[in-house]
C-alpha cells in the first residue's frame, strides 16, 4: 500500500515540545508506550502487516529545511541545537513491535529511549485511522464536494458561535487529504468576513506550516504519568509544572492538569504556578464542574480567573462547545480544541477510539522498571496496571 505519511512534521507540535523537555529533563530515560483500543476493534486480517509496512516506510521520514526553517521562526522557545538533532533523527523501526491475535485484536507497543520512542504516537495512530478507514471502503465511498460543504457549514456556526478554535485531529483522521480539507476550509472561512469566534490554528506542524496559522500545542499527560513515579502522586503536578517552565523559559504556559484527577492537582497549585502559567486545559470531567473549580481555585489564590484562559479538549462536537462557552460567560478566557468531530466527523464514517499510552518507565537504562498510569476524571480514561490505579485512587479519596 501507498505510503501514509510522508511528512516529518506530520505531527502534534506537543511531540516536538515533549521530546525537548524528555531530552533536558530525563535524557537517558526508557519507556515502553502501549496501543489501546477503546473500543475492542477487530481489525481486518493481515491488518498488523500493513501497519508493519507503514512503520518501515518511516525510515525514510526526515525534516526538511523548509520545515526546519518554519519551526525556527513559529517555535522560538526552541532552541537552534534542538533542530540540529531534529536534523539528525531517523524513525527506528525496531522500537515498534506489532502482533495480531486469531480474533483480530492488534497489540502494539513501542520500546526504547524516551527521547527517540515519543516520536511514534502521532504517525502510528493517524496510520492505524487510515488503514482502517480505507479497508473499511470510507475513502472509497467518500463524496469530497458534500464533506467539504459540510465542513464550511460546521466552520460558520463554530465562528459565528463565537467560539475560540482549533484543530487537533491528526490522531484520528479519516485520512490525510480529509485532514488538508478542513485546515483549508477552516481558513477560507475564518477568513471570508469579520466573526465573533476566532481560529487558533492547528496541532498539526505540518498543516500549520502548509496554510499559514498557528501550531497549536504544549505538553501531554505523559510527562506527569512520568514524574509520578519520581516525584510521587501528590507532587508530580506541582514538579512537572516548574520543570517545565524552566525548561520553556516561562513559553508553553496552558497545562494539562488531569493526569491524576482534579483533587490532587488543586490541592497545592501554588499561586507561583498558577501566575506562570496563563492557563489549563481540561481534557476530562464535566465541564462546568471543571469550570467552578478552576475559578475558584483562583479567586483562593488572589487570582482574576477572568485573566486566565481554559482550553476544553474532551471529546467536543459544536454543540458541546457551545453550550460551555456560554457557560463560561466571560468569566474564564475559554478555547476549544476539537479533533474526531473535525477530521473525521464524515458521512457514513465510524471515527477509531484508539490512544497510545505511557505504561513502564525508568529513569536510566540501570534503574528499575515503574507502571505509568493515568486516573484522569473520568473513569473511562483510566489506563494502566490495574493494582496501582486501585491503590493510587484510594489514597486521592
């Protein structure tokens, strides 16, 4: 099959933001990241030698100058070193490994150097998306003029809504070329008459670079499953959160919060943190409990919330967005980041539930193996070795 992705820059700007404090922070840490499918595909088979061969085609994905030179001018928290080893990064094939059960159920984990193995999240799930979608026959059956239609529909009521927006699709697109549309007409768009909303830009450094908006992107919850087992539950946020600000000179400042649920992060934000960083990002529980929370978390601290932006991430659709910004009324600066709604949200489709998560870690190649897990607010998005998740839940009771 034809080569997926072709792009080294076809990936989620939180990558390149994440291997840069991997690389300043835990250098020579090992992980090992593990494939989960929410929704108990079963994948064709032979699907597990078609995903083998898009990872093999990866050796042949470097940056360019061009995207070296666009990531130079739009990311300047990052250094001009980190771009010479950008320059000299290979995709290593051998990090991946890849079976296929007699049912269908694919497993998939990655292995390696935190600082080389970050690099897979992004192109295996957008390849996993694809594949799927194209052996499903979605692509086949896809009407381009109707979904672009459809899309320029979608993109007035989110701009004439008033919302604050961006793309963050790339994990779950129906396909590249579906993902080009609607950066492209979001921009037509947003662009063709004055609107209350605004477009933020895209996750995508590639897309962003292709049509001239913003790459949108900070950190992930791997950082914090990470320094949990350095730092412990009750400290790993508050650590996280000044490593990562020294590490961005104060840059990067909207931070996901959630890792291990809402209680123990705003059990001891400090006001130092909470004035460094302009903002939060909540990516589970109900929203407006969120909100309530966050507001007067800090309205405690001598804080205006109103100065302070909340990007909404979980699992959106226009409707939902709407409904919290008019909820929010001003009283937090509120965006959006919308992803399967906008890249693969097409007609006669069913989006992949599918993340790739951190599971083991070690701080050097002589230390010993931990379990990463993720409690978040939702019970749904708990993932992990079961026991610790028990245990680390009963002690944030």
């Amino acid at each position: 099959m034809r080569q997926l992705i072709t792009h080294f820059t076809d990936n989620d700007l939180y990558t390149f933001t994440c291997q840069y404090y991997v690389m300043k922070t835990y250098p020579r840490a090992e992980v090992e990241y593990t494939f989960i499918d929410r929704n108990s595909t079963v994948y064709p088979q032979g699907f597990a030698e078609l995903l083998r061969e898009q990872v093999e085609y990866m050796r042949s994905v470097v940056i360019t100058d061009e995207e070296i030179r666009y990531m130079t001018d739009h990311c300047v928290y990052l250094p001009l070193w980190y771009f010479t080893f950008l320059k000299g990064y290979r995709f290593n094939p051998a990090e991946v490994d890849i079976e296929q059960d007699a049912e269908g159920h694919l497993q998939i984990s990655v292995h390696g150097k935190w600082f080389s193995t970050i690099m897979w999240e992004m192109p295996l799930l957008s390849c996993i998306s694809e594949l799927m979608h194209i052996l499903r026959g979605d692509l086949d059956r896809y009407d381009a003029a109707l979904e672009e239609q459809r899309t320029r529909e979608k993109m007035e009521s989110i701009f004439g809504g008033g919302l604050i927006l961006g793309d963050m699709g790339t994990r779950r697109r129906l396909s590249y070329a579906h993902q080009d549309m609607v950066i492209r007409v979001m921009k037509e768009v947003y662009e063709s008459r004055p609107w209350p909303g605004k477009l933020t830009g895209t996750s995508n450094v590639w897309f962003a670079m292709k049509y001239g908006v913003s790459p949108l992107g900070t950190m992930s919850h791997q950082l914090i499953s990470f320094e949990e087992n350095v730092s412990g539950v009750f400290e790993a946020n508050y650590n996280v959160m000044k490593k990562f600000s020294d590490v961005f000179d104060g840059d990067n400042g909207i931070f996901l919060y959630d890792c291990f649920g809402d209680k123990v992060f705003f059990s001891n934000l400090s006001k130092r943190m909470a004035m460094m960083y302009k903002g939060l990002r909540v990516d589970s529980g109900k929203e407006e409990e969120q909100i309530e929370l966050i507001i007067s978390k800090y309205k405690s601290l001598g804080i205006d919330p109103a100065t302070k932006q909340v990007v909404f991430s979980n699992g959106l659709n226009i409707e939902r967005a709407l409904e919290i910004h008019r909820y929010c009324a001003g009283r937090v600066q509120d965006s959006y980041g919308v992803g399967t709604f906008l890249t693969c949200d097409v007609t006669g489709c069913q989006p992949m539930n599918i993340v790739i998560k951190l599971t083991k870690c070690r701080i050097t190649e002589l230390r010993e193996w931990h379990d990463c897990v993720k409690l978040s607010c939702d019970l749904t998005k708990t993932l992990g070795n079961k026991a610790k998740c028990d245990y680390l839940a009963s002690l944030l009771k």
